[in-house]
C-alpha cells in the first residue's frame, strides 16, 4: 500500500471518518505543509473543472498535496461517471484524493442470513468497482458502531488517548451516549482528563460527570414523558429529532425505561430506593420522580413498552420502518 494515493471513506460515523482523514495526513509526512498543500472540495458543488485542477496542481514546496473531496453523491449522471474514470486514471502520484461518502448499514435478508450491507456505495456501485480494482487505491469502512459494540469502542478509545475504562464505567457510557461516537469521544476526552490519566474511569464517574442520557434535551423530554406531560414531551421529541441521531434518541429511551423497570422491582421488593440509586445509575435527588413514574405505569405496562422499545430497535436494523416516525409515535403509546 506504499503507493496508494485514492482513497474513499464510506459511513456515517463522521469521528472515524475525520481520524481516517488525519491519519492519511499524517503519512504524508513531516514536510507536508496544509496550509500549501490541503484543498477541499464539495462534490455536489464542485465543477469538473475545479476538481480537474485541484487534482492536477503540483505540491508547494513538498512532495505532496492532499486533496479532500466530500459529500460524493451516490448517483451520478453518465458524463460525470466518465469524468471520474478518466481522472482517477491520471490523477498523479503526488496527489492523494480522498472521497468521503456518507452511507449506512442496514440489516438485510441474504441467503436466509441476516447481514449488513452498504445502502448506496455498495459491492455494485461504479465507484466501489472502479477502487476495489485498483492497486493504488483502498476503501475505509466508517460505519457507526451497534450499541452492543460501543463499550469495546470506548474501551479502545480510551486505549488511544492514552488512558484506561473501567468495564462497568465504559458499559454506562454507553448507555448515556448511544452510539454516537462523536458526542462519546469528547466524553471519554473530558473524563480521562478528570483523572488525569492516573486511574482508570470508573462508572461512578461516569454517573458524576456526564449528563443523563447525553443532552439536556433528550433527558428533559424523557423528564417530561415521566411526568405524564405528553404534549411537552412531543414536541421536544420533534426538536431532538432535528439535529440528533434517532439512534441516540432511541438508547437513551431504552436506557430509561429499563430504569423504571429496576425501580418498579425495587419498590416491589421493599428495598430502600436510596440505597440502589448508584447501583442502577440514578442520581438520588431525582429517585422520587422515578418511583412515582414507575408506579404510574406498573410493571405489566413497563414489560409492555419494553418488549415494544425491542421491536423499534429491531425494524430499525431491519429497514421495515423509520425510526424517527416510531419514535415520535411512541411518545402517544408511552404517554402516563
């Protein structure tokens, strides 16, 4: 791979996708100047010719220039197709080209098994056939992690900046981030600094530092679907859904009713609910407002909304239905 010089990065986790980009960078050594030698471009608005000259213009007191072409569309008109192609051709050595291309992966039936497949730049696509037959070029996979990946993720994240995770403390992260990795890599940053790399985090920190559920606003709406304030809790859901990964949204709605299913059983156990406000990663001063919720629903109901939460996260892997419409219907069906 010493001569490889076109890159594409496919996916949807834009953290993995800027370390990629860094990466590359820094292979190209010491000499390599971004203030002379880096050019970004935006495919959707980008003429040929822009994209010719970028690709064509000889390194600035280096050996080499880097060249990031973003947001590749997926369908592409046949002249532009035989553009590419040509230019992929004579693009020279001392170029690097990198294409980013934001994709997902969904669950799909193949042969009677279930497997994740690329939504656009898949096995077929032109783009994909044209680098896979290529020597000097490689495609990166930056796929966002499942929820059940994202403790090993943080574990090794942590690894990476030079620092150590508990288990149980990477294991509640997860469940206050989802799987967004960016919002999770600020918050691995921020704790292991909180430690100062001397310990590893544990979940007690976690529980300390980092806001409930990853942002104000997913744990007000939740806040507000506890306090039977339905209509509040609506139009919240429709605000969160603007700007956050109905991913995320949906890990933290998960993690919280599982939290009322522990609270209910704590109740019906008698246990004192101070007691096991650590143990289930409730702050004590809000433990009231969870028993009172956990009640109103009762535990058959809980059971319910649960197994119904499962099956969200099921058709969402799946494809069979949008995630950001179940979860703004549920917010009716979970109503107190």
């Amino acid at each position: 791979m010493a001569d490889t010089h076109l890159y594409l990065l496919r996916g949807d986790d834009r953290h993995a996708i800027a370390r990629h980009i860094q990466n590359i960078q820094q292979s190209l050594g010491a000499d390599f100047d971004p203030a002379m030698n880096l050019q970004r471009l935006d495919e959707k608005s980008a003429t040929a010719e822009e994209i010719r000259t970028a690709v064509s213009t000889l390194p600035f007191f280096g050996a080499s220039r880097l060249v990031l072409l973003e947001n590749f569309a997926g369908k592409t008109e046949k002249n532009r197709l035989d553009f590419f192609l040509h230019l992929f051709s004579v693009i020279p050595a001392s170029t690097h080209l990198v294409i980013t291309a934001e994709d997902h992966q969904k669950w799909r039936r193949i042969n009677d098994r279930w497997e994740q497949v690329w939504e656009t730049f898949s096995s077929t696509h032109w783009l994909v056939k044209d680098f896979s037959s290529r020597s000097e070029a490689v495609i990166f996979d930056a796929g966002v992690p499942e929820l059940r990946q994202m403790p090993q993720w943080i574990l090794n994240e942590a690894k990476i900046l030079g620092g150590r995770f508990d288990a149980a403390a990477a294991a509640e992260l997860t469940q206050q981030v989802g799987n967004d990795t960016s919002i999770a890599s600020q918050e691995i940053l921020k704790l292991l600094t909180y430690v100062d790399l001397k310990r590893p985090v544990t979940r007690e920190d976690v529980l300390e530092l980092v806001s409930v559920e990853g942002t104000a606003d997913v744990f007000l709406m939740l806040d507000r679907l506890m306090d039977g304030k339905t209509r509040d809790a609506q139009w919240l859901m429709h605000q969160l859904l603007d700007d956050t990964q109905p991913a995320v949204i949906l890990g933290a709605v998960i993690h919280r009713f599982r939290q009322l299913l522990l609270v209910n059983e704590a109740l019906a156990e008698g246990e004192i609910l101070t007691g096991v406000a650590a143990k289930i990663g409730i702050l004590p001063k809000k433990m009231e407002d969870y028993a009172r919720a956990a009640k109103g629903y009762g535990k058959v109901r809980l059971e319910g909304i649960y197994r119904r939460l499962l099956e969200i996260d099921l058709q969402a892997k799946t494809s069979e239905v949008d995630l950001a419409g179940n979860l703004e219907v549920f917010i009716l069906e979970a109503s107190l």
